[in-house]
C-alpha cells in the first residue's frame, strides 16, 4: 500500500484529537486523524455523553416516581414503569448523532480520516492496522491523543457481573442489587442514577469521604441526597472480590462481609492509555504514568505533542479540547502556549457539584490572603421554586484587590453555571465585577452575584 | 477548660524588653509542653519561648517586630482543666490585636436563614480600588488578561508580564496592551532579554538588622570618629606564620593573621590602656579595662554579629585561634550565646579576603576604639638599594575623638605596626 505523507497525524478522535484535527484543517494543515473505534473517544461514545443521557433518565423517573400517589408539588400519577433496553436505544441514537457529527465535521475541514489501530514505528511514522491491511502514514508532526480507560482491580477483574462504566451504560435492565466500588465522581454519578431509576445500591469506598477532591462542604448535600435515594454508603471499607451474587468487603472495623450484587460496577478511576500503541519505539519522556508535556503540550521528540488525559489530571474533555485546539494553532505556526486560568469541573451527581479555579484551602497553599463566603440557594428564591434549595454557591477572592481566585457551587442544576464561573476567572474579574453585573431574576444565577455581595460584606437577600 | 495565660519570661540579666521575631505557632495551633512558641530576640541573642504547657493557642500578644516588656502577656492557651486566669483575676492588659475569629454561620438547608453576615468588609467601592490604578505587578505574579488581551499580545510577540496592567486589579486591557506596543515596548521579536524591572520590595527592619541599625545609630549619632590608615609590611609576619602553620602539632588550629593582630592589640594597649576602654558618655567616665576583651566583628548568614573573645591578654596565640574558630562558627549558626557576643573592649573588623585598600571602621559603641584589617597584596617596595616584593596590608582603624586625641590614635596605630612587621616582638614579654 502506498505511504500517507501528512502535515499532520492525530492518534485518538476523542474529544482533544478530534478538535486538533479540525482546527488544523481549518487552519489548511494536511491532517490524518487516526481512530479504531467510533469518533468521539469515551467522551461521547461511553463517558460523559452517554452518562448524562442515563442520568437524565433517572431524572425523569424519580420525578415520575415522586409523583406516584400523593405529592407536595400537587401532582399525582401512576406508578412509573422503566423499559432500560429502550433508554439505551434512545441513549445510543444520541450517541450515534453526535459521533456522525464528529465525522461530518472532519470531512467538511478535509480531515483524512482512517480506521484502525495506529502503532509508532518512530517518532514521524505510524503503521495503521485497517481491516483492509497495513497502511503507512509519515507526518511532520504527531498528536498523540490516545486518552484514558477504567482501571480494573486485580482482583477483580472486568468481566461477568464485574463491569466498569461503559457495560453500566449499556444494561438491559436495572440490576436489583448494584454495588459500587468507588466514590469518586463516576462511581456516584451512575450509583445516583441507578438508585433513582430502582437499584439498591451500596457504594464502597476506601477512603472515609465521598468525593475526595471537593471539600466536605460541598459534598454533604449529595451525601444527604443518597441517604434519601436509599443509597447505602460504606466508608473506610474494601472490596476483596467478587462472591456469587454478592460483593466480598473488609469494611472499616475490619469485618469481613458480602453485600448482595448483581452487578459490581467498579470506578476507581481511569489510567492514561500510554501502552500498546508503539510508545516504546519512541524515546518519551514520562511524568509519572503519564507523558511528559510542556506549556505547548511538546513531547521530549521534535514534532511530537500529547494533549489530554494520557497526558495527565485533570481528565477532563474540556482540557483535551483546549489543548488540541492551542496544538493545531501551534503547529500552524502561530503563538500559542497554555495560558488558561481555570479548567471547571462538574459531578453531574445529585445534586451536581461544580469547582473553577481554587477552592479555599488550594488559595491558602498557594499564598494567597483570601476572603471567601457563601450564598446557600435555601434563600434563592427560583432554587425554591424548583425544590432545589440544598447548596450554595461560594466565592474565593483575593483580600488586597478582590481578585475572584475560585468559585464553587453545590446545588441542582447548576453545572449550567459553569460557563459564568469560568468567563469570570478567564476574564480576571474582581468581585465588584460580579456584583455590579445584574444577574437576572428568578435565577439560581443570582446567588452567585449574592456570594460577591456576600464576601464584599453586603449582601442583600441574607 | 481553663485559660492559660503566658507572659514573656525574663529572658536575661537586666533585659527589660525583647523583640518578637518569629512565631512558630499560629492561632489555633495545638501546642504540647515544650514546644517552641516564638522567639524573642534580646540585645544580639535570639531566645526560644517554650511552652510549659498543652492547649491550643487562642491569642497572640504581638506582631513580629513589635518590643515587648518582660512579663507582659505572650500568648494566651486554651487547655485541659483549670488555667491560671481566674475570673476576676487581673484581666489581661491590652484588648487582643486580632480578635478571637468568629466562625460564619455555615448555611444549612433547614436551618432558619442565618442571621445577617456582618463580614469584615474591605471597604471598597468601584471609584477607589484597594489597588492603585497603575499598579505594578509584584515579581513573580502572573499578568491578569482577558483571553482576546493574551490572544493579541501572543499575536503581536509581546510577553504579558512585561505590560503594565491599568486594569482593576492590575488587570491588562485592551489599552494597555495598545500603549505597550505603541511606546515601542520591547516585544518577543526584539528579545533582548532586558526588561524594566519596576518592582519594589519592602523589606521591614526587624531583628539583628535592626539591632545593627540601632547600634550604627548610637554610633553615628555619638561618636566623633577619626580613621588612621597605614600600611604594614607583613612579609616577616606572614614568613612566621607559615612557618608556624606548617610545624603545628596536631589539634592545634591553623594560624590567621587575627591570633597576630590580636597578640598585638594586647600590647599596644597595655602602653595606652585608654583605649580599651567603655566611655560612659552620659555619666561622662571613661571606664578603662585590665581586661582585653576583643570584639570579632563577623558576616553571618543573617548579618553582622560581634561575637567577643574574652581576655585576650590572657590566651596565647594558638589559644586565640582556636577561640575566634568557636565563636566564628557559634555567630554563623547562630548558636552564640549573649554572653558570647557581649562586653567587648576593644573591637577588630576585616573586609581584608574581600578586598579594599581602606575603610572608615564604625566604633563599636560605646568602645573608644576599632581596628580594620584591609587585603593583603604583594606590591614593590624600595629597600634603599631596589624595588623588592613585599607582602603589604592597610590597617585602618578609627578612634573616638571624644577621648582619644589623634597623636595617641598614630601612636597606637604605629606600635601595631612595629609588632607586626616584627613579629618576635609580639613574643617577648616587655
């Protein structure tokens, strides 16, 4: 077969390379992007998309389950009734849309876009393995975009009724007793929803708090809500392995004991996919388990970037994107390094829970004199209206020139309101900034001009 | 639970005051018996304040920097079981610098709405920002933009953290960025790698520096000085101790010019023992002393100490050595003891490895005398017959006028110099 020769050669159509890999031909870069599976990566085919997708219809169904008999809201229905087999078909059709569009969006920007399984055999050549043979490709530059996958626990391997987050999505029915092992931000995600949606769930978790990167502040409201869900939470404890239809633990006072389980769903977090795809005929430099980047995520080859989760936290596809697109301009000869302020994240749990920039204590480790306060939504009058009064939004700012450092909130629905976190810390806004910007009424947006107000020392409706 | 109150313990021999120069624990901190709470800094030695005691701090009496009276409250301590504040007790003195924190109610879904936050509010208002409008970015800090602001400047090869933010908070605008490049300022293209640098570090004189400063001080603002310079021939002397150096037995220290200088200094003023002397100038007596104490004075890590080598008069050379070693070492660790750096007579200050033909020596108040050694260097000196390399060093050494005339200052400088470029002099008893 004859040798591709390319400007540039993306490995990985998830959610970095394929933004790389548009940008590039928007910027008239030959481009190849190579990827075995569907396009998209785990984000749209079987992370945050198809995630949202279940959750969403957990939501449904528990407003519908609330609503069977008597409720306070003044409606009544029948018992609610889940086919999952048609959620996931429906899941999927959204799934199938967005990967579609990805693939339309290269074609339109004259992306060469390749199936198959892409391995180096140094540092400007890859050999893709297609099912219709080998094909060569030869590019000044690579992006090595290969992502990240659900790390699996020795002992209990993925397989069976042991499943990670991808088989979660695909179920053919509620399980009746589900067990998770790991309260990280997917481990609850899919516990949330499946709680809603009629599983018993026991989460596991090896450390004594749910959600270890947010303060306890911010996840009590959803510690409270899975206790209301019927959600079983076991601190300090350990999963020792699968036992028939059950889940063998050490829990915290060192009792060994087996929680039912039809099915163990075990998130305990995700490893940068750095094996199997040649790494070792290229002379990488690594950052612990994963590769060495600089601010114009530059590997240690010439011509070689990474950029996403295989090149380290947060793993986040909003991360990957930014530094696919600052990579493309960068290898058209523009200007670019990574200049960002703030990379948000959101636990789309319930309710969801969502930090830009630094929260309290990382402002205080990084020297900074700060003055923070909080606005919870109990005294926001559309959280009221929408019963979603547990939470709060919360400012950190700098004391000398009220810089706002951080942002964090906790409260339903507010994932949305990430988009204003994160212009305000880009934009370097003070706290006079957000409180002098009129937030619009009834809105869940207002306790955030409040939490301004509130630091200032002058709130108005607390 | 009980209050437990520390005061700041006399720390020496007629010390009244200290200086608080660090804190090791901060409010809130849970201290165990002896733990070390803060350091106070007397005359020149630094001193720990332990704590007798197990609590959890809940007040400070001072800011690092600030004198404080012996005896007057350090640190307040919540502990187990009763304290030693009773109520109606003497009440502390002074109302507390910082008060107590008081937590923010923290919201609670359930919980009424909390009272009305009375936040310590940094008054600010748009008009008058907490920051100067210009203002100029501590070094270090990264510049504040708008991504379109970084996106420009990254266009037009302008490194941010060159460009003034004029902006709230020192934020970088559009305008700025406009001036910068409109003033010719130095863009990445250019790159000469020189930059203006605008910042200004304020720096509070506290501890030894400020000791240092007071003692310059009472120096300056008391002392009449006169400096006396001349050169020493010390080529005999330097034979010597090389010689010495070379044949010492072992465990004896390695000879400098000090042990020499010293030795010296013992005999001149043994002829003019006024000048080793204390001058008592606001009882208006010259207190004149059998003893040589000879002040060291020496760099250290934190900055100038005089540790004091006690009775000169009565070490031999190589005990001198081995003294200046100890106490060298002791300063530079910071392990000297106020004894050890106090009651000098006499004083010997050397910038001589440094460099430096002459130097005007600030007398050690209230001395009456200093002498400072400058660098030794090889230079052509005519014998009579011809240019002859000889090893040459500048003495200069001040005098305070007040009491010491300059023909006893020549004379004296003049006896040193006869010792030194004879060394055996030095060794004779007179």
């Amino acid at each position: 077969m004859a040798i591709i020769d390319c400007k540039l050669l993306v490995i990985g159509a998830g959610p970095g390379g394929y933004v790389a890999a548009i940008r590039a031909g928007q910027l008239g870069l030959d481009t190849v992007i190579v990827e075995a599976e569907a396009h998209g990566g785990t984000c749209l085919n079987v992370g945050c998309i198809p995630s949202k997708a279940l959750i969403h219809v957990a939501d449904e169904f528990e407003k519908a389950t609330h609503f069977a008999g008597e409720s306070a809201i003044g409606i009544s229905s029948g018992k609610p009734k889940i086919d999952l087999k048609k959620t996931v078909a429906w899941k999927d059709g959204i799934v199938k849309r967005l990967t579609g569009g990805v693939g339309g969006l290269l074609k339109k920007n004259k992306v060469r876009a390749i199936k198959g399984w892409a391995c180096f055999v140094d540092g400007k050549t890859v050999e893709v393995k297609t099912s219709e043979g080998v094909e060569t490709v030869r590019a000044e530059n690579v992006i090595i975009a290969t992502g990240s996958k659900a790390v699996e626990l020795p002992f209990m391997p993925f397989g069976g009724d042991v499943i990670s987050s991808t088989e979660a999505l695909d179920l053919a029915s509620p399980p009746k007793n589900l067990a998770v092992v790991g309260a990280g931000y997917i481990g609850l995600e899919m516990g949330i929803a499946f709680a809603k949606l009629g599983s018993k769930v026991t989460v596991v978790e090896a450390l004594d708090r749910i959600l270890p990167l947010y303060d306890k502040d911010m996840t009590r409201p959803v510690a409270k809500k899975m206790k209301s869900l019927g959600m079983e939470v076991l601190l300090g404890a350990k999963a020792k392995g699968a036992k028939g239809k059950g889940l063998e633990i050490e829990t915290k006072d060192g009792e060994i004991k087996i929680i039912p389980a039809d099915k163990i769903l075990v998130t305990v977090g995700r490893a940068p996919l750095t094996e199997g795809w040649g790494r070792e005929n290229l002379a990488l430099d690594m950052d612990g388990r994963f590769i060495k980047i600089d601010d114009q995520c530059r590997a240690s080859m010439t011509g070689v970037y990474a950029i996403g989760d295989v090149t380290g936290e947060p793993m986040l596809a909003h991360r990957a994107m930014a530094q696919g697109e600052m990579v493309a301009e960068i290898i058209a000869g523009e200007n670019r390094s990574w200049d960002k302020v703030a990379i948000p994240a959101i636990c789309f749990t319930d309710p969801e829970v969502l930090s830009a920039g630094l929260s309290p204590e990382e402002a205080k480790d990084a020297g900074f004199d700060t003055i923070t306060q909080v606005f919870p939504f109990s005294a926001n009058g559309r959280a009221m209206t929408m019963e979603a009064e547990d939470g709060f939004i919360r400012i950190v700012a700098r004391k000398d020139n009220h810089l706002v450092l951080g942002i964090q909130a906790v409260g339903g629905g507010v994932a949305e309101l990430s988009a204003s976190f994160g212009l305000a810390l880009e934009m370097g806004a003070r706290l006079e900034d957000i409180a002098g910007t009129i937030h619009a009424h009834p809105t869940q947006g207002e306790a955030f001009q409040e939490a301004a107000l509130r630091t200032l020392g002058h709130a108005l409706h607390i | 639970m009980g209050e437990y109150v520390i005061k700041l313990p006399d720390v020496g021999e007629g010390v009244a005051e200290a200086e608080l120069v660090e804190w090791l624990v901060d409010i809130g901190a849970n201290v165990r018996e002896d733990d070390v709470l803060a350091s106070v800094m007397t005359d020149k030695a630094t001193v720990e304040i332990p704590s007798p005691v197990e609590g959890k701090i809940v007040w400070q009496g001072g800011k690092v920097g600030e004198v404080m009276a012996v005896g007057s409250p350090l640190v307040r301590l919540e502990i187990e079981g009763e304290g030693n504040v009773k109520p109606g007790d003497e009440p502390v003195p002074a109302a507390p610098k910082e008060p107590p924190k008081k937590e923010e109610p923290k919201p609670k879904a359930d919980a009424p709405k909390p009272a009305p936050a009375k936040a310590p509010a940094p008054k600010t208002n748009g008009a008058s920002s907490p920051m100067p409008a210009a203002a100029m970015r501590p070094e270090g800090e990264k510049p504040l933009a708008s991504p379109a602001v970084r996106k420009r400047a990254a266009e037009a090869g302008v490194d941010l953290r060159r460009v003034m933010g004029g902006g709230p908070a020192g934020r970088i605008t559009h305008e700025d960025l406009d001036a910068f490049i409109a003033s010719g300022g130095e863009t990445g293209a250019r790159g000469t790698g020189l930059t203006r640098n605008m910042s200004v570090t304020e720096t509070p004189v506290i501890g030894l520096r400020r000791k240092i400063a007071e003692k310059m001080e009472a120096s300056h603002a008391r002392i009449v000085p006169i400096t006396y310079v001349d050169e020493i021939d010390m080529t005999a002397l330097e034979d010597l101790r090389a010689q010495l150096n070379s044949d010492r037995k072992e465990g004896r220290p390695k000879l400098t010019l000090l042990p020499f200088l010293m030795r010296a200094m013992v005999k001149a003023v043994a002829d003019q023992p006024h000048l080793n002397a204390i001058y008592d100038d606001e009882a208006g007596v010259v207190h004149q002393h059998g003893a040589v104490h000879i002040g060291i004075a020496a760099q250290t890590p934190n900055g100038l100490m005089v540790p004091v080598v006690h009775h000169a008069e009565a070490r031999d050379i190589w005990d001198c050595a081995s003294e200046v070693g100890r106490l060298s070492e002791a300063a530079k660790t910071g392990k000297a003891s106020r004894d050890e750096l106090s009651g000098s007579t006499i004083t010997i200050t050397s910038l001589g490895a440094i460099g430096g033909i002459v130097t005007t020596p600030v007398i050690n108040h209230p001395e009456v005398a200093i002498v400072g050694v400058n660098k030794m260097q090889t230079l052509p000196r005519w014998d009579g017959q011809e240019f002859r390399p000889r090893k040459i060093m500048n003495l200069s050494s001040s005098f305070d006028h007040r009491v010491v005339d300059g023909y006893d200052a020549a004379v004296f400088v003049q006896r040193i110099k006869a010792l030194l470029e004879n060394p055996a002099m030095i060794f004779i008893e007179d």
